[in-house]
C-alpha cells in the first residue's frame, strides 16, 4: 500500500495519506485561482485512499463557498492548504502539502477556459534555481 505523508508551513499539522490517487488535476477556475492566490490549484483526488491526521487535527478548519461545492481545507494558523473530505466520498488532497515524491504525472488541467493570462506560454521566461540577485 502507498503510503504519502504531509504537513502545513508552519509543521503544526501533519497527516499520513494510505492508498492511491485516482487523479490529478490542475484547476484553471476562479475558485481555485483565489483560494491558491496563483494561475491555478494542483490537487490529488483519490476514492479510496484514507487519511489519517497524526498531529495538529484542531488547527484544522475549512470553507465551503456558499452555493457551491467549492472547499478548502486549511491550517487555522499558517493558512497551508490541507485535505479535505468535505465533498461526500472524495479525498481531495493539495499536491503542494505532500511531503514525500508524488509518482503521477498531472492527469489533465480542468477549467481551462478560466485560464489567467499570465499563466500562457512559459518558454521565453527566465529561470532561476533560486531567487534572482
């Protein structure tokens, strides 16, 4: 059995994820986009995988856009991105919160139509390894 393990920024929660991961999906929407603050939401969803908070459950808190099945789970004091259960039978797990290697390549993006910009063809921009002097 796979076996991933997370936390928040700030070490306060961490959990253990058992199973595997039936998708991963960049979302493009506006939802995502202002929940994350950036071009996108990059999120794991897995049917059966289980999770298993092991420190820091109480920091733990969520919100669900009213009329909408929209969520974040979210640590109450670093605001890291977490996983949720809130949409009934779903793991829906922030790929950024991992802190061991994720084997999947993203399944595919979602809500390109809501696509920033910004976030178009990357080629011409520079790189860096760190930030730049």
């Amino acid at each position: 059995m796979t076996v991933h393990l997370g936390s928040c920024l700030c070490g306060t929660v961490s959990f253990t994820i058992k199973g595997e991961f039936d998708s991963f999906y960049f979302c493009h929407c506006h939802h995502c986009q202002k929940d994350t603050g950036s071009a996108h939401s990059a999120n794991l969803f897995s049917q059966s995988a289980k999770l298993v908070w092991q420190s820091g459950s109480d920091a733990v808190t969520s919100f669900t856009l009213p009329d909408t099945r929209h969520n974040k789970s979210f640590c109450k004091l670093c605001g890291s991105a977490l996983p949720s259960t809130q949409v009934a039978g779903l793991l829906i797990v922030p790929a950024g919160c991992l802190d061991t290697e994720i084997s999947m390549l993203p399944t595919a993006q979602i809500f390109s139509s809501s696509k920033a910009d910004w976030n178009g063809e990357l080629g011409e921009v520079p790189e860096f390894e760190g930030l730049p002097d």
